[in-house]
C-alpha cells in the first residue's frame, strides 16, 4: 500500500502540468467592449493561420463584440506549419 501512495504522488505533477496546457487556451482576460461600455470577459478564438503567426480573436462574452485580435507567433499552429 505504501508503495502504491508513492506510485500515484509521483504521477500527480505530470497530470496537473498536462491540465494546465488545456487552460492556456482559455486565457481569462478582460477587454473594453464598446458596446457593453465596460471591461468584459472574453472569448479567444482562432481567426486565421497566417505565415507570420496565428490570428486570434477576442470577443465579448456578453454581446459577441469583436473587442480585439492578437498575432501570436509561438502559437501551437505557426509551430506546426513552419516546421
Ligand atoms: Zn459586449
């Protein structure tokens, strides 16, 4: 039994570190939506696969107001294509 408590506490770290790469992908950030007329929580999407990086989308969680983009050139996409 004491050998099986360590077994499963040395598998604990890689699990918890795998979980936290799906959470990347939900950034929890708040943009200004001109439309609600305040700070909002919103939703990070994938527009386009560019050569020069991945165009990502930030929406209003509230109103699905476009409220932002980004260009993020470590993106898992861009990685991917330039290989
Ligand atoms: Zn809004």
């Amino acid at each position: 039994m004491k050998d099986m408590s360590s077994y499963f506490s040395n598998l604990g770290p890689r699990g918890g570190s795998n979980r936290q790469a799906d959470f990347d992908e939900f950034e929890a950030m708040e943009l200004y939506c001109p439309k609600c007329g305040q700070a909002v929580a919103v939703r990070k999407s994938l527009l386009l696969i560019l050569p020069e990086g991945d165009k990502y989308e930030y929406r209003c969680q509230n109103c699905g107001t476009p409220v932002g983009d980004k260009l993020d050139k470590s993106g898992q996409f861009y990685t991917l294509i330039k290989r």
